[in-house]
C-alpha cells in the first residue's frame, strides 16, 4: 500500500462531538480557535467478548476540560459503547475509579487510576497511571506504566496476546514547534518528534523534523516544496515520513493544519501470523479469525496546528 493510500481513510475522520458518544463524518480536521484542543486518539485492535475488535482512545485537553473516552466498536464497525472518564474531576477520589459495560451481552471492565498522573503538555499521561479494559478476565488491554497495580487490582491474568496499536493520531497547538512521541520499534524505547517551522518573517519558510534530538529533515522554499516524503533511519529502521502543510502557507481562514504522517516501513511480512478469533462472513476488520501483521502496521498521524 503506498503512503498516499493509506493517507485516504485520514481526510474523513470519525470524531466524538461535544455532548454525544455517536461517532461522526467530517471531511476535514477543522479546529476553530474558541474550542482549541490537544487530542490524541490511538486506535487498538484487541479481543474482547471473544472476538477481535477495534477500540480508540481518545485523551483530550482544553480550558475547561480533560477528559478520556474509550471506545469499542461493534464487529461490523458501528459504535458498541463509549466511556467517558474525566481525567481531573471537581472530586480527587475520582480519578481511581471502575465501570462496566456489556458488548454482546458479555461484562467488559475499565479501571483506572490517574491520581498521581504526570504529563508533559500532552493530553495524555507519560507515567504514573494506568487505564485496564478487562475482558473473560483477561487484561485485553492496559495503558500506563502502573501496570502490576491494574493486574492486582483488577484480578485479571494478561491476555495471551497483547493488543496490537494501529494508528496514533494527534492534535497539537503551538506557534512553531510540535512535539510528539512515537514507538516504531516494540523492542525499543518512545522516540520524541518535533516539527518545527518558520514560516513568517523576511526568509524563505522552512521546516525541520527532528526525532530523538537529530535533525532528519531540513526543507528550504517550503513554499514550493509544501507537500513532499522522505525516507528517514530511525533506530536503523527506515520510517516514511510524508508532510503537507498547504494550509500553513496559504490557507485564507489561516487555522488549517499542517499534516505529517510517519509510518515504519515493512522489512517482510510474516505470512499466516494470527490469532484465533470468531467466525464472520463479512471479513470485516473487527473480527478475523486471521490476522496478518502486514496489514496492522503502526502508523503516527500529526496534525500541527498554528497558533497566533
């Protein structure tokens, strides 16, 4: 699959809208400056209620709010259930807490403790915390470096297979520089990603993407060479990095992201790798008896957006 096709799916984005849990279109990632968020959004396919299903999480920061939503989709890709979480409520015991839902008449279970959360401008913690969706007594999913505390207090053996991360795709508010972090390599630690630009001033626009402090990318005349990718090594593994930042230079309303996608390039595809799950005629994604990792390579989708 080439970059540009995997870019597609992105232009049409599935978003929560304020004051409801039903999933909806929009053709474009607008966020107007009176409701400005940070948000990330990973998106996981994990085993719950015996069959494979995708599950988002979605950490999102403003003025007034900081919440988390987790969401599980149904096998053919309608909404099942959306929790929502506020990550720092009017009232501290809050932020340790316990909900259960059903999917397909089957107990699912979230436990979380934010109380001693850290974060770093991000939305979403670095350490300190851990968020547990339990499934069949199983740990179908766990968020956070607190992660013998959510096995103890959740009661629940580790899945046999471990969730598997798909995409992570962040909003991100700043004036020039946009910082994020990404795992292409399992075996490895988080590399941290900054995009940064100079695009107002008497020079020529530029822009620099740099991951783990070294400079990979440098492109000068940003004005003709606004959209482009680059092969870069990273950790001695190639990761394709494609930006398109049209709106930076010439969007009239001024508040059109800038768009970077870095996806690890396959060294080879492990044929027949899976995972048993349930039958299902419709060979949708949410449920597959089969799952090739070729097809689950993860993927960081940036939106940077610039403040005045």
């Amino acid at each position: 699959m080439t970059l540009m096709a995997f870019l597609r799916p992105f232009r049409a984005q599935s978003v929560l809208t304020q004051g409801s849990s039903i999933p909806v279109k929009t053709t474009e990632e607008s966020l107007p400056s009176k409701v400005a968020q940070s948000t990330v959004t990973c998106f996981y396919q994990t085993n719950v209620a015996g069959c494979w299903r995708n599950v988002s999480i979605l950490w999102c920061k403003n003025l007034m709010n900081h919440s988390l939503h987790i969401t599980v989709y149904s096998v053919g890709g309608e909404l099942h259930y959306s929790c929502k979480i506020d990550v720092k409520p009017w009232h501290f015991w809050s932020k340790k807490g316990y909900k259960t839902f059903e999917v397909d008449g089957n107990q699912v279970e979230v436990y979380w403790d934010l109380q001693s959360a850290k974060f770093s401008g991000s939305p979403e913690p670095i350490s300190d915390y851990y968020v547990a969706l339990v499934s069949g007594e199983e740990v179908v999913l766990l968020l956070g470096d607190y992660k013998k505390k959510a096995y103890k207090r959740t009661k629940s053996k580790p899945a046999l297979v471990e969730a598997m991360l798909l995409v992570k795709k962040e909003n991100v508010l700043a004036k020039k520089s946009f910082p994020t972090k990404a795992r292409f390599d399992e075996k490895r630690k988080e590399s941290d990603i900054v995009v940064d630009s100079s695009t107002n001033g008497p020079n020529d626009p530029e822009m620099w993407i740099t991951i783990d402090g070294i400079v990979l990318i440098h492109v000068k005349n940003l004005q003709w060479k606004f959209r482009g990718n680059q092969t870069v090594m990273v950790n001695k593994q190639p990761v394709q990095v494609f930006w398109d930042v049209h709106d930076w230079l010439f969007s009239s309303s001024g508040t059109g992201p800038g768009l970077f996608i870095f996806k690890p390039e396959a060294e080879y595809e492990k044929e027949g790798s899976g995972v048993e799950g349930c039958d299902n005629d419709d060979n949708s994604v949410g449920c597959d008896s089969t799952l090739n990792i070729a097809t689950l390579e993860f993927c960081l989708v940036l939106y940077a957006y610039k403040l005045e």
